[in-house]
C-alpha cells in the first residue's frame, strides 16, 4: 500500500488523511486526466504549462514577484500539491533547498524530478539564478517534454510539438541577446545582487562588486571595503547601470539606489520571480529592452 505510506510520510505536514486519497494516488491518474506537474518556480511552470498546454495541471510555488525567494519556507499546501505530483520541476543549487527535504518526505510514486541545476551542472555555491542563462530553458524544456511523454505516451506527439515551438520562440530572445553583445560588451556595470548574472555574463558586460551582491543574496552583510568600492563605482561613474533585484529592495539597496540617482548612473530592476501576465520570453525580452534603453544613455 503505497498511499498509506506516503501518507503515514506526510503526517507531520499534513495531519490526518482523507480517505479521498486512496482514490488519487500518485501514478494513478484517470485515464484522459490531465497530468498534475509541481513547479517550485513559476517561469519553470511556465515552461511546463507551454509544453503540456491542456494536458497538464501546473502548481507553480513560488509565485508572488513581491517576495524575496531566498526567505521562502514551504507550507502544508507545498507538500500536498507535490504529494499528487506526476512530474516536479525545480532549481536546485541551493536556491531552494525546502524541496529537497519535502521530496524526501512525500515519498516517490511514479514521479519524474527534474533539477534545473543538475541538467546545467551547476551546484550549491553557484550563482543559483540559472533561469538568466540563456543555455538552461531549452535545456530544460527539453527534459519536461521527456518526462510529460513518458508519463502520458498518448500525448507525445503534441509534447514534441510544443517543445520545438518554445524552443524557437526563443529565438527573439538569443538574436537581442547578440545584439547587446555586439554593441555593449566589456562594458562595466555593478548589482545590488547576482540576479541577472549569467544574463550578464552572456552579453559580455564586466559586472562588478560580485562579493557585495553574494553579500546581498545571503542576507549577510558586506564588508565596509566592498560597500565604499560599490559607492565609489556609482559616484566616480565607472559604471554604466545599476540592476537592481526588486524583489529584495533592504536599506543596502535602497542606499545604492540613491546614489545611483544622485549620480545620475541609469538603474535597470529586475525580479528573480516571474511577474503575473507574461510568459518567460516576454518577461526576459522586457528586461533586455530596459538594460538596452540603460545601456544607450550617456
Ligand atoms: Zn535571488
């Protein structure tokens, strides 16, 4: 008896079980249901949603653009979502390590686990803001469509189908990507934290003061000599634009923020969660056309 296992697993999250549960097992889904695929991250359900379209029912955890993720502790509802689930999707790298031990804890049916990180090879102590690397979406929208065919052959037609629409859909996203680099690599610019990083790093841009934003990420505080080179980089303008995460706006950043304007060096914000009412492509391509505008100015 698998359920009860599972249950018995949970009990600590999730109180007593419904008898409703025998019913909905994991691996057990009606024949023509749609198939239940946990997310931690919403851009990753996004993902999951564009390649499952009809046939996949997404719960994406991390949601809510107004929150810092770095802060996040799972619930009761995280644990039941991901109780049912066919297929989960997360990040890894220490980005979200609740997942780890709630994986462990709801036990494995016939699910499928893809971790972004490990597709990527990246590890604990990596930049964890692996979704800006414009390497690690096909990558693992590629492994969605795996795992969501495996689970429902009947289906993988259309998964396959889908995957090559995404995968071309970031065209646009690669071509911008180019042309940024062509026109602004090598050039300096700093972050209140590692958010954009690798979107950085793609380009070509020279980021600086990466101890103040690894600082800022692990809600530790920066040395006095890392904040004055932070300062002396907006008021002496060495550098272009400042990114900053607007998800995590404490009194450091907030500072930074006014000496940026101060010092009239353009700001650029960025969210490491995906705002409601745009898709991952359109949510990068906005934040590409605003470092672009960032970029132009003198
Ligand atoms: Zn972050």
């Amino acid at each position: 008896m698998p359920v009860v296992g599972a249950c018995l697993a949970l009990g600590a999250l999730l109180g007593p079980c419904e008898a409703a549960h025998a019913a909905d097992a994991p691996g057990a889904a009606a024949p023509g249901a749609a198939l239940d695929v946990v997310a931690a991250e919403n851009f990753y359900g996004d993902v999951v949603k564009q390649i499952g379209g009809a046939y996949v029912n997404v719960t994406s955890i991390l949601s809510n653009p107004d929150q810092d993720p770095h802060l996040f502790e799972a619930s009761p509802k995280t644990a039941r979502a991901l109780h049912h689930a066919r297929v989960v999707v997360y990040n890894g790298a220490d980005y979200d390590p609740w997942m780890t031990k709630l994986l462990g804890a709801t036990g494995g049916g016939q699910r499928t686990v893809i971790v972004a990180a490990d597709l990527v090879g990246k590890k604990a102590g990596d930049n964890p803001h692996l979704w800006y690397d414009p390497q690690t979406m096909p990558t693992v929208a590629r492994a969605v469509s795996a795992a969501l065919g495996a689970a429902d052959p009947a289906h993988k037609s259309v998964y396959d189908a889908n995957l090559a629409t995404f995968i071309g859909s970031l065209k646009p996203l690669d071509d911008k990507v180019a042309a940024l680099r062509a026109q602004y690599k090598g050039l300096p610019v700093t972050a209140t934290e590692p958010v954009f990083g690798y979107m950085s790093d793609a380009i070509g841009l020279d980021m600086r003061n990466m101890r103040f934003q690894m600082a800022t990420m692990n809600d530790t505080e920066a040395s006095a000599s890392d904040i004055a080179a932070f300062e002396r980089d907006l008021r002496e303008r060495r550098v272009r634009v400042l990114i900053y995460n607007s998800q995590a706006t404490e009194a450091m950043t907030r500072r930074m923020l006014g000496i940026a304007k101060q010092s009239k060096v353009p700001t650029v914000s960025v969210t490491e969660t995906q705002p409601a009412g745009m898709n991952f492509q359109h949510w990068m391509l906005a934040q590409l056309d605003a470092l672009q505008t960032a970029l132009a100015q003198k």
